[in-house]
C-alpha cells in the first residue's frame, strides 16, 4: 500500500507538523506547549473546537518563513515517503505573517523553495490552497483574498476555507471567494464535516466551489447526495479525520462508500495526519479492510483525485500516466 502511487488534496501544512519537530522548535524557542501532546507524545484534544485551539496552540511555534521551509521540508518527505506523489496544501496567510501581504509573500517563497527542493528529492509535486479560517471572521477573510489574488499562479492554484464551520454563514464569505475567483484560483470549502447538509448546499449556493472539504454530511439527505454526482461535485473525505473526531465511531460506519455507490466523486486525505494518527497508506488500509476494496478500487480513487486537482494539464496528465497500473 505504501508503494501504491498516490494523491492528496486535503491537507492543512501545520496540521501536518510531525509532534517531534513542533517539540523540538517549542525547545528552540523556550516556549511552554503545555496541553498540546498527550502522555505518549501525540497531540491531544478532546472535541473538534479543542482540536482547532490545539491546533493553534502547536502552530504558534512556528514564527518565521525559516520555520515555514523546515515544515513544508519535513511534511513533504514525510508524505513521499509514504508514497504520495501530488499534494495539495492549505497554506494561511492568516498563521504566515498574520495575513500581512509583504509577511506573507516571505513565508511563501520559503515554503515554495522547500516544496522546489523535496521535488528534486523525492519527486512529490504540490500546490498551495490558500486558506481563510472561518472563525477569524469575514474581513480577516477579505485580507486573505488580497493575498491569494497577489500571489496567484502556478504553485497557489486554489482558495478554500477551514475552521469551525459554524462560525458564520458562507454567504458571509462570499465576497472573499468572489474576490479569489477573479483572480483565476480554483475554489473548494470545508463543509458537511461539523453541521449538516445545509451547509454543503449553502456553500455550493453561495461560495459557488468546485470541491468540497469533507462534505460527509451530504450522506443525510439523499437530495443533496443525488444533486452532487449530477453536478460533478468532488469531495475531499478524510475518513481517519472524521472518526478521530467523533463524526463516526469506526470505518465501516464512514458513508464514504455509500457515496461512493451513489455516484459522487470521492477522494481520499488525511487532513492532518499526526494529529489523527494516520497516513494515507494506513487511510487505505482500514478502507480497504472495512469493506473489501481492492486496488483498482483505491485507484479509482487516486484517479478521481488527479482530474479534481488544482493544477495545469501537462501535470495533470503527467500524474494519469503513474497512476496506470505496471505492466
Ligand atoms: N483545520 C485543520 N483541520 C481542520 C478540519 N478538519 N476542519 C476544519 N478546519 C480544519
Ligand atoms: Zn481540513
């Protein structure tokens, strides 16, 4: 499984920090992360909202775009090694400099020289998404935008909102995705993952997104489900993600495959993986286990990911071409 080629488009690059390097820079810095790490060294939380305060508690340690590269430098081996060839970050301007557009132009070309260096390494392609973060509030929101439509290009190729999905309606951030479509970013949100379907049709109404952060949700009304294998809509689900945060009590009760079966375009992340304890190889694994999934299953998978992906056709097509199976 580790050696099957893979794709990820889900990913929050500090969600992706492995605890030893947040550890050993907390040391650096003699900062106290008291809270953050249980007794066994992994990250610790209790609900989704203590997630996200976790999440931001371990993201303060990092504090410079020097940091940012040691990250985006450590994430990505991790991941090649695990074999995944094509990764899609949530980059946040919001933690890179505290959505300042000179600050956050500086962690950018760190984070872009270090992705340009494990390329030559190891091979792994990424992109960048860039990421409001929903409970900072729609101007914050706006000052992201401005970010993402100055640094649009080859590398930011996306826009997509996390956070905590009950804070505000998505029509409140419907001028900050305006604003990053005008730029030529390709759009995608968090939702269907902490309230309902509701918020899956709110943000198809009115953030107007391609993809969808989790969406599990959807499975709640058949409607909805129906409406997102008509429209093409695919869903970035993070199994592992969901069950650690108490959506669902183990894999075989995951909709992912009732999705699956009812048409829609389904892939498969990690999210943020060592705080979930998980990887894409061990993702694979549990699926492939709770229900009887063989590999052109999982391929299917990773082909779905490839046409979804925020990137050009040459790269697009570049990764069709590994997917293939070995002769
Ligand atoms: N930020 C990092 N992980 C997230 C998740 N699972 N949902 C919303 N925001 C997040
Ligand atoms: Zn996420």
């Amino acid at each position: 499984m580790k050696d099957m080629p893979k794709i990820e488009l889900h990913l929050h690059l500090e969600g992706a920090a492995p605890p030893d390097f947040v550890r050993a820079l907390a040391a650096e810095k003699g900062m106290d992360l008291t809270g953050v790490f249980a007794p066994d060294g992994c990250y610790a939380f209790t609900d989704f909202l203590h997630f996200l305060q976790v999440y931001e508690a371990a993201t303060a340690t990092l504090a410079s775009p020097g940091d940012y590269h040691r990250l985006t430098r450590a994430v990505l081996k991790e991941r090649a090694a695990d074999g995944v060839i094509y990764l899609e970050a949530f980059l946040s301007p919001d933690f890179c400099g505290g959505g300042d557009l000179a600050a956050w132009r500086e962690y950018l070309a760190a984070i872009e020289e270090a992705a340009a260096i494990e390329r030559r390494e190891t091979g792994i392609e990424m992109r960048g998404i860039i990421t409001p973060v929903r409970h900072f509030g729609p101007d914050q929101a706006r000052r992201t935008a401005a970010c993402a439509q100055e640094t649009a290009g080859d590398f930011i190729t996306g826009f997509g909102m996390g956070g905590d999905e009950n804070a505000g309606k998505p029509a409140d951030f419907a001028y900050a995705f305006d604003m990053a479509r005008e730029a030529g970013l390709r759009l995608t949100t968090h939702a269907g993952e902490f309230a309902g379907p509701e918020s899956v049709r709110a943000s198809l109404r009115d953030l107007r997104v391609e993809r969808i952060g989790h969406g599990v949700r959807a499975i709640e009304d058949p409607a909805l489900v129906a409406e997102l294998a008509d429209e093409g809509i695919t869903l970035e689900v993070c199994p592992g993600s969901n069950i650690a945060l108490g959506l669902y009590s183990d894999w075989a009760a995951h909709p992912i495959n009732a999705l699956r079966e009812a048409g829609v375009r389904v892939t498969v992340s990690t999210d943020d993986p060592p705080f979930f304890r998980t990887s894409l190889t061990r993702e694979y694994e549990a699926l492939s286990e709770a229900f009887r999934w063989d590999e052109d299953v999982l391929r299917s998978f990773n082909i779905t990911a490839a046409n979804a992906a925020f990137c050009d056709q040459a790269t697009r097509e570049a990764l069709l071409k590994k997917l293939e199976p070995s002769p």
